[in-house]
C-alpha cells in the first residue's frame, strides 16, 4: 500500500471492536475449519471460515444487525426496506426481528424459493417485484421516500462495514498467525469490513496480513475500477455466483479496498462448481456458490507464495435444485461426468458391443439415448449419446481410447 494505515476511510479497528460487541448478541461464533487437501494444492496451510454455517446461512446478518441496531428511536418506529436476491434479505429481515422493527423486503420474481420462505419466516413482508435485484433496488428506494421507511444498503453503509469487519477479529482470535485472508467480492460489504479490520489489527502489532478477493468472471467490476482508479459500472453476464454479482462496486466499499486489498483475481463458473464439489466431498461443507469462490481461487493455483491462508466461505444458502445442476457441472468440469456421441453402424448387436467396452474400462454408464436422427449421420447409421461416470480425466482418456481401438469415433461434449 502507498499511503499510511491512518487514512483508511471507513471504521476505525475501535468501531470494528464495538461492532463486534452488538453483532455477538444474534450471531454464532462460526467453526474454522483446516483443509488438508486444499493445503497440499497451495502449499500452505489453508483454514476454511463457515460463515456458510451462521444463523440466516451466511455473514450478512453481521452487518444487518449492527446497522439496524445503530437507528434512532425514531427510524425504528418508521420501519426498514430492503432489496436483495437471498442472503441480505435473511439478514435484514432476522435482524429487524430481533429489535422489534417492522421490515419490508423487496426480491426478484424469480427468487429461489427456499430463500423467499426463509426471509417470511422471519417476519418480513415481502414483495416480490422485478425480475432482476436492480429492479427490486430501485422499487425498494422509491418504498423508502414514499413511507419514510429506512433504506438498508446491502454493502456501502459505514455501519454495515463494520459489522462486516467483526469476521475478521473472529479470525483472528482462531488463526492468531494467519498471513493471508481470501474473500469473495460483489458489490464489497465483506472484504471491505475484513480487509480494514485485519489490516488494522495487523498493523498495530507490527506486522502485515495479506487480503485477496476473489469475483466471479462475468461479474467482476473491482479488476477494472481498480486499474482506472473510479469505481466503474460494467455490463455483467450470467453466473451461478449469484450472490455476487454486482455491477458496480459500492462508493465507501472502493475506498477501502483499494487501501488495504492487495490483490483481485476473478474465477469462472466451472472453477466455482469443482470447489463446491471439493468442498461437498472433503470437507462435507454445503456452500453457495458465491460463497465458495474464494476456494475456487485457490483450487485454481493463481495465488502463490500465501503463507497460513484463510479462505471465507461466505454463504450456504443454496436451492437444491441449483445444487443439483451445480454438481453434475462440476463433475464435467472435473472430467468426471463424461458425456459423448457415437456414431455406429445401423445393426443388431452394436449398443451391446459399445456398452461392453464401456464396461471392459470400468466405467458406468447412468444415461443412454439412441437415434438415427443425428447431425451428419449416413442414412445407415444412428447414433448413440452416453453419459458415464468416471474416476477423472486419466479415467475419462481410457475410455476414449478403449473405444477408439475399437474402431470407433465418440465426440466429447462439453
């Protein structure tokens, strides 16, 4: 960093202290996980934070309940409005609860329906309106001006911040050692309440602690607004990382981060889903996508020389039928879901011959569909599309081969 510890913007690492005090009332002390596999990639001990395991399914309730509990008397009688897609709503609508405030909730038409269930739950009244979270922003702010309501941003709020930051104490007091933190990124909530309060701490016992966020590659508008030095709106594209995808990074939330986070490096929908399959398989840990990016950044070897490492996982509200879609992605991903055409001669006893060599490689076939309707077949051919479960990619080579002696040409499709 060029510029002194002093001029970080935002708390300072006394309100992140006094923040942690309020937060401690609703949230748990999460577990802090070690990784063994992980530590072999990175060569370096690798601990996983379960924020996937906090009261509402993720960290958000942190900055919630430290916001709405800083309110007069008077805005708490006037209610709170929100606007979110999953974990900011659980959040808000948890926290208003808990100190009797009345919350409405604005999400997408679209909304998972475990997250629209858990934030009724709550007590919120929620409208669904919109089809996208800027839609439901937009309605939330115009809720807010119409009734006086307070307006609860999701990540650029000082008082959200710094419940936020109370993670990063909680860190410290389980790794006391660590060297380097990894977060998830959207708009910049988390990484900016951790980044300054590790950053804090770090300095005054004069020593530095790395920070490194991880967005999700279609939805990564912190690389860019860092190298033109403005925070900047960029057109985002679909990603399973849902929960963070922000076009624009929050005005506070950038001040901050580019003050005390070192590095940002982006992972895409495929590295995503083999964490979460590592992170499901080794670890028995059920995370979101959004919230499993910053294992994705490490199963992608782009991080180096990390030291004691922390990775964050921010978040375990996942749908189930997302989670489904999102495992089998990652057993392609992983070349352990292999999917292939053949084309075969329109006779008797070729489905057989073709299943036995499948079978001779110790595979497993789990879907077969046979047509004489493919793309480019001969008039005396069909073709034969199987979906087998392998071991990994050299399992997945053997197969082709296996297949390819015999005289056949299966396609690979991905």
């Amino acid at each position: 960093m060029s510029e002194p510890l002093a001029t970080i913007p935002g708390p300072t690492l006394e309100e992140f202290e006094r923040a942690r005090g309020v937060v401690s009332r609703v949230a748990e002390i999460t577990p802090m996980e070690t990784s063994r596999s992980l530590s072999e990639i990175v060569r370096s001990p690798v601990h996983l934070k379960c924020e996937n395991l906090q009261r509402t399914g993720s960290y958000k309730i942190r900055g919630a309940y430290n916001r709405l509990s800083k309110l007069t008397d008077e805005q708490k009688a006037a209610g709170v409005v929100a606007a979110s897609a999953g974990n900011h709503a659980q959040g808000v609508a948890f926290a208003a609860r808990e100190l009797g405030i009345q919350a409405t909730i604005y999400m997408p038409v679209g909304v998972a329906l475990p997250k629209l269930q858990a934030t009724r739950a709550y007590g919120a009244n929620v409208v669904l309106h919109g089809h996208a979270v800027s839609e439901s922003l937009a309605a939330a702010s115009d809720f807010a001006a119409a009734t006086g309501a307070v307006f609860i941003h999701p990540f650029d709020h000082h008082d959200v911040i710094a419940g936020q930051g109370t993670l990063g104490l909680e860190m410290l007091d389980q790794v006391p050692d660590l060297e380097t933190v990894v977060v998830p990124i959207g708009g910049g909530g988390l990484i900016s309440g951790v980044g300054s309060a590790v950053k804090q701490y770090a300095a005054r016992a004069g020593r530095d602690i790395r920070v490194i966020g991880v967005q999700a590659a279609n939805a990564a508008p912190y690389p860019i607004s860092l190298e033109h030095g403005v925070a900047t709106t960029i057109d985002i594209l679909p990603t399973i990382a849902d929960g963070i995808a922000v076009n624009r990074p929050g005005d506070l939330n950038f001040e901050i981060i580019r003050e005390v986070v070192d590095e940002v490096v982006t992972v895409d929908d495929d590295e995503t889903a083999k964490a979460l399959l590592v992170l499901l398989e080794r670890a028995k840990l059920v995370v979101e996508p959004a919230g499993g990016v910053a294992v994705a950044a490490l199963l992608s070897r782009q991080l180096t020389g990390l030291g004691r490492t922390v990775a964050i996982l921010s978040g375990g509200n996942i749908d189930p039928l997302v989670m489904e879609r999102v495992i089998s992605h990652g057993l392609a991903a992983s070349e352990r879901y292999l999917k292939m055409r053949i084309p075969l001669p329109d006779r008797p006893g070729e489905l057989a011959r073709t299943s036995a060599l499948v079978a001779s490689a110790n595979a497993n076939v789990v879907e077969v569909l046979h047509t004489r309707h493919g793309n480019g077949l001969q008039i005396s051919q069909v073709e034969l599309e199987l979906h087998i479960e392998t071991r990994g990619p050299e399992h997945a080579e053997l197969v082709l081969r296996t297949l390819r002696d015999a005289g056949y040409e299966p396609r690979v499709d991905f």
